[in-house]
C-alpha cells in the first residue's frame, strides 16, 4: 500500500496492495468518515462482497476502469440500492465507469470530481484498488506523472 498527496487537488490518495477484490481491506488505513473509490482490474470480477463492504466503510464515491467496467458499475449500484434506499441526490453514492478512457483519463477523472454535497466534508481519501502488480504501478507512474507525492503512511 502507498499513499500519496495530489498536488493539483490537495487529496490524499492511497493505492492499495490487492491481487483480487476480496484483498479489500477488514478495515479502513485511512482516518477519514468517506472516501473514493477507483477499482480498476484488467477482467471483469465479481465485485458485490467488496462494494457492499466498501460502503459499509464510508464509500461516498466509486468509479471502474477496465474491461467490463459498465459490469461493475451496475455491482456498485446494486449494493447501493440494497444498502441505500433512501438516498437523495444530497448523500447519494455517485458511481461512473471508463471503459473508453485511458488509465490516466480515469484517474484525472476520479481526482478531479466531487461526490455528493453531504458528503464532501467527510470525504478525505480517495483510495484506488488495482487488481495485479502491473496496474498498481501504472496507477503509481500515473499519480507520480500528475506531480503527485508519497507520503508516509498514517499512524
């Protein structure tokens, strides 16, 4: 796991160490209430334990990238309608996906954007989850591309 500071936007971003989407962490390293999510994996996987876990944690925001990405979305949006339905457009979990965009089109995407007003107080990290060595480290030369520096890991 690494964590870094986006310089353009000021958000703390983290990129978690997971070779399959059940390696979603037990609890949260972050400190923040909400928090992004962006889950990017080169096929499509079953996602459903891990949103709903993920949403349990305070996800206020989840984008997916790779192949079957529009599949994974409809994962995050079924969790939240099960888990969430009485959202408003105030607190609602935004979801987006990005099969036609590069890695980094998403990632600037996912930086850039804002989740819903209830949530933008709480929302401190924006957490990344790439499946496999090799997309972690695009995810790392991406952020480092972006004039994004490490940071230590929190206490």
């Amino acid at each position: 796991m690494s964590r870094w500071l986006d310089r353009r936007t000021g958000r703390e971003v983290w990129i978690l160490d997971a070779e399959r989407a059940a390696d979603w962490p037990a609890e949260a390293p972050w400190s923040s209430k909400k928090f992004g999510l962006l889950f990017a994996a080169r096929h499509v996987v079953e996602i459903g334990a891990m949103a709903r876990r993920a949403l349990d944690q305070g996800m206020a925001f989840a984008a997916a990238w790779g192949p079957g990405c529009a599949m994974m979305e409809d994962a995050f949006d079924e969790a939240i309608v099960a888990q969430r339905p009485d959202e408003t457009e105030h607190d609602a979990v935004f979801t987006t996906s990005h099969a036609d965009e590069s890695l980094e089109e998403a990632l600037d995407f996912f930086l850039e954007i804002d989740p819903a007003r209830d949530h933008v107080p709480e929302c401190g990290a924006w957490v990344i989850l790439p499946l496999g060595t090799e997309l972690r480290e695009r995810f790392t030369r991406a952020l480092a591309r972006r004039g994004a520096v490490t940071s230590p890991p929190a206490p």
